[in-house]
C-alpha cells in the first residue's frame, strides 16, 4: 500500500508518525527498562 503513496503523501505520513512518537518523549533508563520489558516477554515466548 505504501508504495502507493505519492511523495506528499508519504512526507504527510512520516510527520504523522513523528509527532505520535512516544519514545523520543521518554528518558534514557525509560527506554532500556521498556526494552528489558521485551527482551523479558521475547524470552517467554520462544525460550
């Protein structure tokens, strides 16, 4: 589908997406105990 979008349309979805970004809002400790969190859940699931 994204192959699809003209230029605009792809500039219009890349800022859309930055502006919902809830990582660049989050602290440096924020980011590695989030990535513990998947690395945890990651590990349940295919041990």
């Amino acid at each position: 589908m994204l192959k699809l979008f003209t230029t605009e349309q792809k500039r219009i979805r890349s800022e859309w997406r930055m502006k919902i970004n809830p990582v660049k809002e989050m602290s440096e400790e924020e980011k590695e105990a989030e990535v513990k969190k998947l690395e945890q859940i990651l590990a349940q699931a295919f041990g």
